[in-house]
C-alpha cells in the first residue's frame, strides 16, 4: 500500500454529513449521504451504499474511491446508507470498536498506548469507532479485550450520516473530528499485554520480521472465489506484475492448483508492489511465495493450546502467524540447498493430523496476526525432525498429544531432555 492516505476536504462535526437524510429523494447535489461519500473516498476509503437496516450489505465487493461510480450508487439509492470497506481497498483502513471512553482508556493503559489523534465516529448504539490505518492486514476480530472488536479485512462500518439499525443516526465525535488535510492515522505502537494475549496492536509492525523478503520478488495477492461443489472458497493467486497484473496467476489458471505459483515469477512483486496491487485491484490480501530455502508449515483446524501445536511451534522457533480465518496456523522458516535435495522424498500433507509442509509451488497467505513474534530463522535440523516425525509415507492418523518442555535453551532445540529423544517423540 501506498504511505499515506490520500488527501481530501474536511470532514468534522460541523460537515453537513451529520444531517439526517430526508424522507424523500433529494437532488443528488443535497444529497448529505452522496457528499458523505464523496469526501470519504477524497480520502482514500472506498465505500458503497448500504440499505437502512442492512446488516450484511451486498454492496460491499463494490467499494470503491471512483466519484462516478459513487454518484451512480446514490443517484440509484438515495437513501442508502454510507458503508466504508476496511483492509486494503480502503488503504489498509482498520477499525477499533469500543463500547465507550473508558474502555478506550483501559485498551490504552493495558497495552501502553495513547491514540493519535484521528477519526472517531459515534454509532447510534453509542459504540466508538475510531479508524486507524495499517501496513499490514487485519482481520476481523471479537473480543479482543472486554467491551473493544477489531473491524479490519474483508469487514465494513457504516459512517455518518448514516442511521443504524438502532434507528439513531451514526456522528463524528465534535473532540476527534478531522482536521483540514488530515487523514486516518497510523495504528498506535503497543507494549505486550498484560492478560499474555498473544494479538496487540504492536503487532501490526510484524512485516519488520520479515525484513529480508520484503523486497524480494516473491510476494502476490489473492482473492477468495467460490467453486461449485467445494465447502467453502479458495484463495486464488493474483499477479502483481506482467500481462496477468490484477487477475488470477497463470498457474492457477492452468489448474496445477489453484494456490501453484511454480511457473509465473514474473507476476511476482515486493512486498509493498503486492500491497499497492491490492488496493488497486481490490483483492482479499497478500501473500508470500514459498521456495528457494523459504518453507513453511500449515497447521489446520487444531486449537493454539493443541500439545502437538504447540510442540512445533516451540521447536520450529520461527515465524508464526494466524491464517486470514483464525483457525490456522502458518510457521515460516530458512533451510539450505543440502536440506532442501532431503525433502523432496516426503508427502506434503498429513490429513489425519491436519499438517502441511511446503517447502516450493505454493505461497502463504501473510496476515501480519502473529503467535510467535520471531524473524524467520534457518532451521534445518527441526524442518527434517518435523517432515521425517508427520510427512513420512504412511506416518501417524491418530493426533499427537505430547506438549513440549518450556525453556530449552538452544542445545536442546533440536533434542529435548533427554537428548537421546528426537523432537518429536510418539
């Protein structure tokens, strides 16, 4: 994504956007909904309209920041309501969700953070809205503490003048209304919390953990889409460069797999190449190409407190992070060439345990949501433990239980107490 969000008028407290949209249709130039979006998307935040009372709207795939396209909505729906696209799209917009001040107050003392100064919408529930923005994707999250949600990838809010389900009308706060050339904010830089959840807003600065790859060309975009007779959808691959730019991959258009990226480098870009792609193309988010030393287990629908999950993690002792669903687990790591000739005689999927290893043709959905905040480290012992323990021909269906020792030091990394045991032990 781009450094900053583009510039536009003044929106604040005292913008005719706080108006309440009359009953009936309104010339498109009084239309306080249409000049709401307009000086939204001025900004840099795509929107769509969204009908009174919609809780999931249909209009969201088509957000966008194009004035045409946002006079064409409303002169179609005069009353919709004003919806804004969180992630990417939006120039990697996310929201926090608070139930008042002082759940703010408490979110900034737990985590060590004052907020900067940046927009802040009242909803008609009285919930807070306040928009930041970040470098890295966010999901969607409940609950992170008491009373506060993250609104971020793939989500929406609706924004003033906008009137919620509630039947009250969405306002900007009069003490954060924004001020003249002044967009959304960079997300606050956080502390750990003290509660040890592993999510904090100090980790949306985990792109720095992948320092050395941000600018190699390896990095794409992928969007979900929906095949006939699968349960849920896949993530195609999207160019970030060439002929295909903002489509899908020539690998999975040639149906190797609909995650393959063996045959198209050239549609491979930097980090900041996927981002600004994703934002153009409106994609679902980004990701990171495996191969060339770079490997990579996936771990599926088994809980982070799992023995065996966190087993791997604690060896492996590399980068972890959620996958885009939350239900996943996404460990990246560096082994050598020598390394690399010993794989190719293992499977890459382990079903009965819910394992993958991967160490070519296929990318990782990179969502910055970390477990363990470590750069990806070279690991080739633990890689060939893990691969020889899960990815051997006919190895274990029945899921492991065993957790790991806390505290080993690096000796012990690759043989735990006792170390005549191997790593991963039945």
């Amino acid at each position: 994504m781009t450094d900053s969000i583009q510039k536009g008028p003044v929106i604040g407290s005292d913008d005719p956007t706080g108006a309440m949209p009359g009953q009936q249709a309104m010339a498109a130039t009084d239309n306080p909904l249409l000049k709401a979006a307009l000086r939204y998307a001025g900004h840099g935040l795509a929107v769509f309209p969204s009908a009174p009372g919609e809780q999931e709207p249909h209009g969201l795939k088509d957000a966008t920041c194009d004035p045409e396209r946002i006079r064409g909505f409303w002169q179609a729906e005069p009353d919709a309501n004003v919806g804004i696209a969180c992630g990417a799209v939006s120039g990697g917009l996310w929201v926090l969700e608070a139930d008042g001040k002082e759940t703010l107050r408490l979110w900034s003392e737990e985590g060590g953070v004052t907020p900067p100064e940046s927009p802040v919408a009242i909803t008609g529930g009285g919930r807070f809205h306040h928009y930041f923005r970040s470098r890295v994707p966010l999901r969607s999250r409940g609950g992170i503490m008491p009373g506060i949600d993250i609104v971020g990838e793939g989500g929406h809010v609706l924004a003033p003048p906008s009137v919620c389900p509630s039947g009250s009308p969405c306002t900007w706060a009069k003490t954060y209304a924004w001020a003249a050339g002044a967009g959304v904010a960079d997300a606050p830089k956080a502390g750990a919390r003290s509660d040890g959840a592993h999510w904090t807003p100090a980790n949306m600065d985990s792109v720095d953990l992948l320092t050395p790859y941000l600018t190699m060309p390896r990095w794409v975009c992928w969007r979900y889409r929906q095949y006939q007779g699968e349960p849920k959808p896949r993530k195609v691959p999207v160019a970030v460069r060439g002929p295909s730019r903002g489509r899908q991959t020539s690998a999975a258009a040639k149906a190797l797999s609909y995650d393959d990226s063996r045959y198209c480098p050239d549609e491979w870009g930097t980090y900041q190449d996927a981002m600004r792609e994703c934002a153009r193309s409106e994609c679902d988010g980004i990701g990171i190409v495996l191969g060339n030393g770079l490997v990579g287990i996936d771990i599926d629908g088994r809980s982070e407190a799992d023995p065996a999950v966190t087993r791997i993690v604690n060896v492996m002792e590399s980068y972890t992070e959620r996958s885009p669903s939350g239900s996943g687990l996404h460990v990246l790591c560096a082994v050598g060439q020598r390394t690399l000739g010993q794989l190719e005689g293992f499977r890459s999927k382990n079903e009965g345990e819910g394992f993958e290893f991967y160490w070519h043709s296929r990318y990782f959905t990179f969502t910055g949501d970390v477990l363990l905040e470590a750069p990806v480290e070279t690991r080739d012992e633990e890689a060939l433990a893990f691969c020889k323990h899960y990815m051997s021909r006919g190895a274990g269906t029945a899921r492991s239980s065993k957790a790991a020792p806390a505290n080993r030091t690096a000796r012990q990394r690759a043989t735990w107490e006792p170390r005549e045991a191997p790593i991963y032990s039945p």
